[in-house]
C-alpha cells in the first residue's frame, strides 16, 4: 500500500520541462528603464510562449523568481497581439507610449493554449511597483504548463532592469 500512495503522490508532480523555447530580446539581453523611479509602475513581457515539441501545451501560469528589494510585484497580466497590435516588450503605466497597457483587455487567469510548433498569439507580463532603490535586475521567468496530462514548470531566462541614476 505505501508504494502506491508513493507512485500516486509522484505522478501529480511537477516536472521540470523542456518544451518552450526562449525567444525574444529578453531571452538574450536586457529589457529596462535607465531612469525608473520610485512609485511609479513598469511592465515588461515575458519572452513569447514558443512551443518547441509536437504536442499542444496549455500556459497555466507565470512568475518571476527574481524580484529584488525595491520591487512588488503586482501581478502578471496576459495580453493579445491582436489587442495590443503586436508584441509590447515594456512599458511605463501612465505613458501612452508604446501602448498604455492599463487599457488593454487581460486575460490573466485563462488557460492558453500553444500549438505545437507555434508561437501564441498570446504574452504574459509582469506588473512591478518601486517602492524602493532598485540595486538589482528582475529575472528568472517560470512558466507552469500542462501537456499531455503531466503539469511541467520550466525557467526561461529574461531579465528586467530599472536602473536608477
């Protein structure tokens, strides 16, 4: 009996997952304000959910694991390309410059569904708040996915910097 509560609690696991691929200037440089200050809001997307294998996955979540004293994260807001008219890599709340995203329709919370082989149509951000000096990049974006049944958590690289100077 207790090797079948054992193999019962592993299968429910999250694994490590390999399927997205890193795509985007986030996933190979820095996306940033050089003159973030404090009280204000800044949003930075994800790198775009790419679907590397032949089998549909379903984005069930996203997080930042690196958020540096100075910073709250607000939340992480979901986005449409066709909403936004393409791909917004960053903004400032407040700018309408690219896109004020406070506007955009959010679809946080919805399932999204990535093809295999595809790019989706739709892109996660993370909403920060500084409440502090910023010493330090954001980083490290975890996505949770389902494929295939099995639940999948995989670390894409990206990093945000709000620079003070």
């Amino acid at each position: 009996m207790l090797l079948f509560l054992s193999a019962c609690a592993s299968s429910n696991a999250v694994q490590r997952g390999t399927a997205l691929h890193a795509t985007g200037p986030q996933a190979v440089g820095v996306l940033g304000f050089p003159h973030a200050q404090v009280g204000k809001t800044y949003r930075f997307a994800f790198p775009p959910f790419v679907n590397g294998t032949g089998t549909e996955l379903v984005v069930e979540s996203v997080k930042l694991t690196q958020v540096p004293e100075g910073v709250k994260v607000i939340g992480y807001p979901v986005y449409s390309v066709n909403d936004t008219t393409g791909y917004i890599l960053d903004s400032q709340d407040g700018l309408k410059y690219p896109r004020d995203m406070t506007k955009m329709p959010n679809y946080a919370g919805k399932p999204i569904m990535v093809k295999p082989h595809k790019r989706s149509d739709f892109y996660a951000m993370t909403e920060v708040h500084v409440t502090g000096r910023v010493k330090h990049h954001l980083g490290s974006c975890q996505i949770t996915y389902s494929q295939k049944g099995k639940k999948y958590r995989q670390t894409l690289r990206c990093d945000f910097a709000l620079d003070m100077k």
